[in-house]
C-alpha cells in the first residue's frame, strides 16, 4: 500500500490536471502493437458493483468469486476492508480474465480498466490537501495507444466505455467509505469490519444473512423492497449500504418494529426497577 501513497503523491505534484471537456489522443484495439500488454501486474481495487457484474457474468456466487479471483490485503491501520483483483501466479503476473483475443469479461470489466488511461484524483481519499477533483492521464512506457490518431475528452471517452453506470453505484460506496465517521480517526470493530465485508462484497452472503435470519422480525422492510432485494443483487447492494449507515454509525435509515421497540423498552425499565430494589 506504501507504493500506493507514494504514486497519489506524484500524481498530485507532477502530473497534469485535466478537466472533463479537455481533449486527449488515444486508441486501444486488436491492432496496437502494445494490446494486452497492460493486462498484468497491477493493482485493481474492485467496488461492489464491479463484483456483482463479474460474479454474474462468470455464473458463480460472490463468495466463490472472491475465494478464487481476489485478494483482501489489511493492516493495523485500514479502516475499511478493500478487495483486489487476483493476478495469476506467472511471470507477467496476467489478469485471470485476459486472454490473447483479449478480455474474456469486457462487458462486465471493472471500472478502473474501463478508465484506463484516464485517472481522477479526488478529495477525502488520502489526499486531504485537493479541493477539486482532477483527472489526469496514465502514460506508460509500453503503451502505444497515445500514438492513435482517435481524439475524443474526458467525457466523451467515458460514456464510450461505460463508466456512468459504475460511477453512479460508485458514488453510493464512495459516501459510505469518506464518511465522518472515519474522518473523525475512528476505527470499525473486527465484527463490524467483517460486516462490511459482507455487505459490500459478499452479496450473496448478506442476501441469506437478510432472509434465512430474524431480520424481518425487528426491522420494518415493505414487501415490494422484500422482492427486490430477494432479486436483484444492485438492489441489496443499495439497501446493504442503507443497513450499513445504521448497523456502523447510528444513522436513522432503518426502521425498528414497533413491537420490538417496545419489548426493549420493557425491559429496560425491568433492568431499572431490578437496580432501584437492589
């Protein structure tokens, strides 16, 4: 991770800062000299939107996904658990999904390769002293790309790879991991931590959490919320990171059932009256 703070802080001193409408020259194709070249030894951190695409396009379960095709490094320090991209044990240290025809999950490939080589810094992720977003262009030595003759902007290169989708489920995980909660310099518990590895990367995981537990008992979820989340892994996504804000910052997103409440009140004032008498 050091290397990663270390390249955030070159990108913020040398590199230059590009808005949306500025204008860039690159092309990536069958035909580039460099193609799949950059498919290899790098770090790709994974959203939980990128795994639920992945995980379904490949037809596995969340919890296989990340067993076999991620890694979820941690340390004293981390205040959230992150997931990368597994590369294979060989000497280019290759994407498991890259293949010589190329990518063998291009519809469904995660955000940071469909940017690629666009990069956006932003401010609360390690970069306290950025006001504004930037971004800024990845130029490496291998990369032949920039010598196409394509020329299109920030913006219009990104709705030509998809990223608006990704960016939108990505703002609601971006509001849950800059939250100040974590600003503040507190720290999640081991059970809270493994919570919200649950929640936003083991989708499956949660979906039976929700349903095979007494969750239904104490919380008030309508039925039409019920299917949904039942159905739709983007759905549970987005009502996980509604339990999240409650479960890990006390936030009123979720309804407790008034039977509940009062069973809890009751035995409270049981709890008080026992003191009392003592």
């Amino acid at each position: 991770m050091k290397e990663i703070e270390q390249f955030k802080e070159k990108v913020l001193k040398e590199y230059p800062r590009l808005k949306a409408d500025s204008p860039f020259r690159f092309d990536c194709h069958h035909g580039v000299a460099c193609f799949n070249e950059c498919c290899g030894d790098v770090n790709i951190f994974l959203t939980p939107y990128d795994i639920i695409r992945l995980k379904n396009n490949l037809g596995i379960s969340s919890g296989e996904f990340l067993d076999r095709y991620t890694l979820s490094p941690f340390n004293k320090d981390s205040k959230f658990p992150v997931v990368l991209l597994r590369m294979e044990d060989n000497d280019r240290k290759s994407c498991p999904f890259n293949r010589p025809e190329g990518c063998s999950v291009y519809g469904d490939r995660p955000w940071a390769c469909r940017m690629y080589p666009v990069g956006v810094a932003q401010p609360g992720e390690g970069n306290q002293e950025l006001e504004e977003e930037f971004y800024f262009l990845l130029k490496e030595s291998c990369c032949r790309g920039y010598d196409e003759p394509k020329e299109w902007t920030i913006e219009e290169y990104k709705k030509n790879q998809g990223v608006e989708e990704y960016d939108r489920y990505g703002e609601l995980f971006k509001n849950l991991t800059t939250h100040r909660y974590f600003g503040e310099g507190k720290m999640l518990s081991p059970e809270k931590m493994d919570m919200f590895f649950t929640v936003c990367y083991d989708i499956d995981s949660f979906r039976r959490f929700i349903f095979n537990s007494s969750f239904f008992d104490k919380f008030e979820v309508d039925g039409e919320t019920r299917t949904k989340i039942k159905e739709d892994d983007v759905e549970l996504l987005k009502f996980g990171y509604q339990w999240l804000r409650f479960a890990l910052f006390g936030e009123k997103t979720m309804t407790i059932r008034q039977d509940v409440l009062a069973d809890r009140q009751a035995e409270v004032g049981n709890r008080a009256g026992e003191g009392q008498a003592s």
